[in-house]
C-alpha cells in the first residue's frame, strides 16, 4: 500500500511537470524516482501526448473498478493453489510505472474538470449585468409606477415630464400645498431627478430619497438613504437640506455627494462646489462647516460626532460619471460596491476581505466577470465559485 502511495504521489508530480506547474518538492520527487531510465523516458513522450491522453481517460473514465477488482480476485484465489506460499504482490519498474501512469491520467482528466468547472462559473458571474433594477415611484397617493413602463399615466400627471432615465418636475404656479413623493432605485439601477426649483439628484443604486414636489414651503427638504449626488439651485432665502436619519446637511446653493447606506457605520458627505453645513438633528451645537471643494465629513450616528478629513472628491462621485474609483479600498468596500451596482449576493472569508487592499478604475457597464480577473491579477489571492444564486470568494493557499 505504502508503494502504490508512493506512486500515486510521483504520478501527481509527474502530471504537473508536464503542463508546466512542477514545484521544487515534483522535480525532486521525480528525479528520487526508482526506475529504469528507458521506462521513465516512455512515459513522459507518451503523457506529453494530448491525443493518447485523452485515449487512456476515456477508458479509465468507463473503466468498471468493482467488476475488474473481483475479477482480480478470482485470478488470486486460483494461483493460490498452484503457487503455494506466494501471497505478497512483488513490486517491478513496469508494475510502479503503471500505477504513475494511471494517476497522471486521472490528474489530466481532474485538471479538465476543474477547468470546465472554472470555465462554467465565469460564464455564470459573466451574464450578471447591471442596468437590470427597476426604480419605482411613489406618489402622494402612495400609487407606484414602475419606471420602464406606464410612463404616459405619468406624463399626464400635471407637472411631471419624464425623460431618459430621468424624472422632471415643473414649478406650479398655482398656490397649493406641498405634497411628497418617493423615488426607489433598487440594485442595479441608477437614475436622474430634477425637481420643482431647478435642483438635480442623482441617485445610486439601492438609495431611496422622499422629495417635495411643488415647492411652495419655506424650506426646501428631502429624505435620503442611501447615496445620491446633490446639485442644488440658488435660493438664499430657502435653504436646501438632506436628512438621513438624524444627519442632516444645510445649503443654499452648492454641489456635493452624500453617503448614507442603512446599516453603515458612518455617513459620509463629500463637497464639491461651495458650502454647506453638516449637522444633528435636534442638536444645533453640533455641527461641522465645509466650505473647500475635496473636503469631507464622517457622522457616527453612535457618538454624535463629525469629523473632517481631504480626500479626492472623484473617488466618491465617479458613480455619477459611470466609473467605479478605488483607492486603496479594502476587497470588502470593493466587492460590497460591486454587488450593489451588479446585484448579486456572495460569501467570502472575512481574512481576506479585510486584509487585502485594491487601487484601480472600472466603467460601471463592464463584465463583472472581467472586473473580477483585473482585481485577482494584481496578486490578491482568491478564487471564484458560484453556488446557490452566490458568488463564493474563497482565499487560495500562498
């Protein structure tokens, strides 16, 4: 038993020798292999032979080891009688090349599974696409309207014009009250507001913001979770604020993203262009002005406390721009941001999410499958399987 180990151990190395994958540890245990020179040089010409390779698989593929083991058997149990104390199996070169050969056929044939088994996650990870997600909206009458389809019944909504991916809404010059809706843009999907007083919003995937429509109270305010890019009108004499949960940010007239996923740790706001005032509601002694483009803030909702830092703006609005910005992320932020924008769920080792960092840019409309590749090929070792709708990141051995 010791022996056929042994063999089986050589055949291995000798299999990786041959597709170029031979450690130090094969090439060793290859050059102690105990055999006849002639023998050993048979069968490397005829495994380095992909034809007879694929030969010899195939009938060990539909090779019946139960019947032949019987058989076997047998043959031992009829020489008994006629070889009267010969009960050990005695080991030549020929026998040991044998089992070697049958090992490096079951390691080729092993190897094309795993490359089929590798060939067919790829293709699975390949049709996720974004753009799949659907935004709904939400009128006052709480009545949803899916936004790829029933568009006329909003187009004769008074004051709603819709465009490509995009919603705009018209002052009234009536007096009425204000009345709210509600924009849902699931996984996946993105898209454009522009509302009664001229301001844009651009929302991300998987945000939700609940917005004024007529614009007639003295404060214009909107409700924001998730992350949305703001580009507010003028107005000094109505201010303009966000409020995502008890964070809330006061402008007039300025350009900057908001960063507030539900179940996040902080909320980030980043300034683009102008001023504004980062704050806690009901708590008007806390608060933190930014007025130097590049500037952010971080809130923790646990503490109460604001913090500023300089960072490069780009890295957290290129979304808007349709590119994906890393700078030195750790693999958990970039894959979290990519199931987000792709949609999809996944499993990975909290070792190597945490431990490894990635610097890089993407177009949002890439494969996701080829953005994975670019991120593995900086050296970050993980492999990818797709189980049960997940993708799985496992850590490899290094």
């Amino acid at each position: 038993m010791k022996k056929i180990v042994e063999a089986i151990k050589i055949g291995e190395s000798v299999g990786k020798k041959v597709l170029g994958r031979a450690t130090e540890e094969d090439n060793r245990a290859i050059a102690g292999w105990e055999g006849a020179e002639e023998k050993k040089d048979e069968l490397f010409q005829k495994i380095s032979n992909p034809d007879f390779i694929q030969e010899k698989a195939l009938f060990y593929k539909n090779f019946d080891v139960t019947k032949a083991w019987k058989e076997a058997k047998v043959r031992e149990q009829a020489s008994t009688g006629r070889r009267v104390g010969r009960r050990r199996f005695v080991w030549s070169a020929a026998a040991a090349i044998a089992v070697i050969f049958l090992s490096v056929t079951m390691y080729w044939m092993l190897r094309d599974v795993r490359g089929d088994e590798e060939k067919d996650v790829h293709q699975t990870i390949a049709k996720i696409v974004p753009g799949r997600g659907v935004p709904v909206l939400y009128l006052e009458d709480n009545t949803s309207i899916e936004l790829n389809a029933r568009v006329q019944f909003i187009e004769e909504k008074e004051g709603i014009e819709v465009g490509v991916k995009t919603l705009i809404y018209s002052k009234q010059q009536a007096k009425v009250q204000e009345k709210y809706n509600k924009l849902v843009v699931p996984k996946g999907a993105e898209y454009h507001l522009v509302l009664a007083d001229g301001s844009e919003i651009w929302l991300n995937s998987e945000s939700t913001l609940r917005y004024f429509v007529n614009d007639v109270d003295a404060e214009r305010v909107v409700y924001l979770q998730g992350e949305a890019y703001f580009k507010i009108a003028k107005n000094e004499k109505r201010p303009f604020k966000v409020i995502s949960g008890d964070h809330v940010v006061k402008v007039l007239g300025t350009e900057f993203n908001i960063n507030a996923y539900v179940g996040e740790s902080l909320v980030y706001t980043t300034l683009l262009e102008g001023c504004v005032d980062v704050g806690v509601v009901n708590h008007p002694d806390i608060h933190q002005v930014l007025s130097e483009r590049g500037r952010q803030s971080a809130y923790n909702p646990t503490n109460k406390g604001i913090s500023i830092r300089r960072v490069d703006p780009r890295v957290y609005t290129a979304w808007k721009e349709g590119y994906f910005v890393f700078n030195y992320s750790t693999l958990r932020e970039v894959i979290h941001q990519l199931s987000r924008w792709y949609d999809f769920d996944y499993e990975a080792d909290n070792s190597i999410l945490d431990h490894y960092h990635f610097s890089g840019e993407f177009k949002r409309f890439d494969n996701l499958d080829s953005v994975l590749e670019v991120i593995r090929s900086t050296g970050i070792p993980f492999s990818l399987d797709y189980r049960d709708g997940k993708i799985i990141i496992r850590r490899n051995n290094v």
